[in-house]
C-alpha cells in the first residue's frame, strides 16, 4: 500500500511539473544535427579567417616564384570563401561568428615551424606545400561534411555554396600536388643529394 501511495505521489508530482512546463521536452536528434552544423560553420569560418593571415607568410617564405603565385591565387579564393560562408550563415539564420578552431590553429603552427626551421631552397618549399596540403585535406574533410549535414537539415542552397567551396579546395590539393611532383619535390632531393657530396 505503502509504494501505492508513493507511485501514485511520483505521477502527480510529475504531472504537475510538466504542466508547469518546467520540464523541457527531449531535443530532438535534427535539433542536435543542426546544433553540431552551425557549430561546424562557425570553426571553419574562423580557419579561413586564420588563412587569409597565414598564406601571404607561407607566400613570402616560399622560393619557388610559381609556388609564391599558386598560394597567392590561393589567397585570393580563400577571402571568396570567408564571404561566402557569410552568405551560408544568412541562409541558415545565424549571425556569422567564428569559433577558434584548434585543429587548424594547429595546422597552421605546423607550417610556421616548417619555415622557422628550414633554410630558404627547395627543401623549404617542400615542407611549405606539405603545410599547405595538410590544410586543405582538413578543409575538403569539413566541408564534405558540412554538405552532406546542410542537405540532411534540409539547407540545400547552403549545401550548394559549401559544396562550391568543396570543390575549390579539392582543386588546390590537385594545384599543390602538382607543383609538388613536377618539380619541388625533385629539386629539394637533388638538393638533399648535393649537400651529402
């Protein structure tokens, strides 16, 4: 009798607080998607902000005059795609605000250190478009998936411009491999090699 009276105090009490409405309803999983999209937006806007300042050091550091151009060119697109993330989260209905991303902030360290501790040549352009890849391996991974999440939330215009940022990087990767395999690459082990005679 005893655990009647509690159960039935248990469904009163709860009854009562939700009619309060002091008892959030559980999110629901688009709710939490949405929440973990807008949070993606906000981490690369603040890498490609962190870009538009790296790239003209990794620019003045470079040897290679055609490798200087490439990550300038680059440059150029990158402040495109700060503004076009703009535009994504006005499509979406938020303010455009950028959280550190520490993988980036990390990446780009990576790439100061490469230059700090290489001599100017052909090594050190190397390691430069190593930095470089790096970095846009991470930015196809993020925008890869921030697409597929804006087309599951039902944000296929944003979807459309994030997949347009998708394939730019996929084309400096292809940009940077090149420049790497055609002739840095090569240069900096025939380097290596004359510095062993």
């Amino acid at each position: 009798m005893a655990t009647t009276a509690k159960s039935a105090t248990k469904k009163t009490t709860s009854r009562t607080t939700t009619e309060r409405g002091k008892v959030k309803a559980k999110r629901n999983a688009a709710e939490e998607l949405r929440e973990l999209f807008v949070d993606g937006l906000k981490d690369i806007y603040w890498a490609e902000k962190a870009l538009t300042k790296a790239l003209p050091k990794m620019a003045k550091n470079a040897t290679s005059q055609e490798l200087a151009s490439a990550i300038d060119e680059h440059l150029a697109v990158t402040e495109e795609q700060v503004a076009r993330l703009e535009k994504v989260f006005a499509l979406v209905g938020e303010k455009a605000v950028a959280k550190k991303c520490d993988a980036m902030d990390g990446l780009i360290k990576e790439g100061e250190s490469i230059m700090e501790e290489s001599e100017p040549g052909a090594v050190r352009d190397a390691g430069i478009i190593a930095a470089a890849q790096k970095v846009e391996h991470y930015e196809i991974a993020t925008y890869g998936t921030l697409v597929a999440w804006a087309k599951t939330i039902g944000e296929q215009e944003a979807a459309e411009q994030l997949h347009m940022t998708l394939e730019e990087e996929k084309e400096a990767d292809m940009t940077l491999t090149e420049k790497a395999y055609n002739t840095i690459n090569f240069d900096a082990a025939e380097a290596d090699g004359t510095e062993e005679e």
